[in-house]
C-alpha cells in the first residue's frame, strides 16, 4: 500500500478541497492510502488586515510549500487563484482540477442584485479587484474591507455590518451556504471579472517522483489547464501581486478561448480593459501576448501608481 500525504490549508473550504482530492485519488488508485497534513497558512493568521498590506506573496501557500520541501508532505492542494506564479525550487505545479463556475455573487439580506443597492451602500470585499471593478460601476457605494473565513464574513452581513458582500460563487456552493442568504444574484464575467485561477484547484507536487507525477496528473483537466495557463501567464508577464487590481479569466467554449482582463486603481479609476476571442489552438501566447501589448500602453507605470495609491488611507505614515 502506497502512501500520499497531502498538505492542505484547515479552513472548510480548504478542507473540502482536501478530501475532494483524497477521494478522487483513492478512487483511481485503490492501493493508495492518502493522508492530510493540516497546517494554518499566514493568510489564515492575518485576519486584522487586508492581504495586500501584510507585504510578499503566497500568503496561502508558503507554508504548505515548507511542509513538502521538509519531506512532510508529497503534494498539496491548493486554491489556484492564491498560487504565485513562481514556484519554489523543487516543487511542481503539475496538474490543475476541472474548475466549475468562476463567477463571483452578490450577497445580501435586504437588497435582491446590485442595481437596487441605494447610494452610499456599504457593501464588503477585501478583494482590490472587486473594488475596483464595483466602483467602476457605482462610484457612490462605500466598499468596505471584509475579512475572515466565509462563515464569519456570512455572520458579518446578517449582523447588519454590510448592506451586501461580493464572494466567490464556487466557495459558498461546495459548503452549500447560498441557501441560508435571501438574495443572491451570480455576476456575469463581463459584470465582474474574477481572479486569475478561481475556481480551479492546483495540485503542486516534490519533484522526482515518477509515481506521485502520475497521480498528480490523473487529476488534470486539459481545459481548464490551458486557461489557468493564459491567465498566469498574463499575471507573470505583467507582474501583479496581491497588492494591484488586476482580473484576468479564460474560458473555452467549443473550439474558441475568450479572455477578458482589467487592471486599474481600486477606487475604479484610470483602468485598462481588454477582451480577446481567438481559437484554442493558436492561444499558447495569448497571456504574454495581451500583457506585452497592455505593457506597450502604459500598464506598468498604472499599476505602480494603483498599488500606491490601493489603501492609501490605512498606510504607515512616514515620518
């Protein structure tokens, strides 16, 4: 009996994730035994602050990364979207899941979508990209930061703290918590744009092992690989943290990709959008090709400027 310990965050969703992959590994391979190893990522610490003032990257992701390179753990699974595009030396993203709807949700307890939310609402993200995109649309709302695991930021808007929160849809699904919200209204991804990744898990390995490639692969989706694979390259090419509004997604339809990217400043300023529909089989560039022409426009000098200007208010002074 062969033995796969899984590294993985502890929070629920991260945790469903886990046994999704542990089941479907079994499944394919009954002679192995998987186990978790359950570790608290910085990002799961931090819940005073938004993300993109903690500084540095893989706030999600870093210590499960330490846990392999250790020898603790073979694989880890984690959410895409909180996956750097560089990867440590001696690890692997070999293999990413059929992801479902990568649309976000509008939330509420007294409003039914965002059209009918009255000026000033106060509606909560932490997300930069959601704010951007939000008040691109409707200046006159007040965003306010969310943070906390999804129970706590459900129990934050039936409080009353929000008039409406923005949330990945995929998240509340597989806890199936959309039933106990009022009035949930799915976002078109010409309405919101979501993160590069969402709503596909990767599955990142040691390096080395034939057998542990192998599994790791079975669990890929070719699809949902190209896209992940147009959106990373996009976010490499153009360098974005956490810390910079920037949306990117890929989807398939037949044989044609369409994506559609925007970076901007969070106050929904000064933003740059694009859209692309080519063929799947010419796309392989598609990511550093649209990132160069954005680049050629000016984007790095506009996220510069939206990363110091994101947060301004709750920045250390200088003395």
């Amino acid at each position: 009996m062969q033995k796969v310990v899984v590294a993985t965050r502890v929070s629920d969703l991260a945790l469903w994730q886990a046994y999704h992959i542990q089941d479907e590994i079994e499944k394919k391979y009954p002679d192995t035994k998987v186990e978790l190893n359950k570790i608290v990522s910085n990002g799961d610490k931090v819940l005073d602050k938004p993300l993109a003032l903690i500084g540095g990257k893989g706030h999600f992701t870093k210590e499960l990364e330490d846990e392999m390179l250790a020898g603790n753990a073979d694989l880890a699974v984690h959410s895409l979207k909180d996956v750097p595009t560089y990867i440590p030396e001696g690890l692997e993203l070999v293999a990413v899941t059929a992801r479902q709807d990568q649309s976000d949700v509008f939330l509420s307890h007294k409003y039914k979508n965002l059209d009918e939310l009255p000026q000033g609402a106060v509606v909560g993200t932490t997300s930069l990209r959601r704010r951007m995109q939000l008040l691109q649309k409707r200046p006159d709302l007040k965003v306010k930061d969310l943070r906390g695991n999804v129970n706590t930021r459900l129990r934050k808007l039936s409080e009353g703290q929000y008039d409406a929160i923005i949330l990945a849809w995929i998240g509340l699904h597989r806890l199936d918590l959309l039933k106990d919200i009022p009035y949930t209204d799915k976002l078109s991804l010409d309405m919101m744009i979501p993160p590069m990744g969402q709503a596909a898990l990767g599955i990142e390995i040691v390096q080395g092992n034939d057998k542990l490639r192998e599994i790791a692969l079975s669990l890929n989706d070719e699809k949902t690989f190209i896209c992940t694979k147009i959106e990373r390259d996009f976010i490499s090419k153009i360098g974005a943290g956490c810390s910079a509004p920037v949306a990117c997604n890929a989807v398939i339809t037949d044989d044609e990709v369409t994506f559609r990217v925007m970076l901007g400043f969070a106050d929904g300023t000064n933003v740059m959008q694009e859209k692309v529909v080519m063929k799947v089989k010419d796309s392989d560039i598609l990511g550093m090709d649209l990132a160069k022409k954005m680049i050629d426009a000016g984007a790095l000098e506009l996220l510069k400027n939206a990363e110091q200007s994101a947060f301004k208010d709750e920045m250390p002074q200088r003395l």
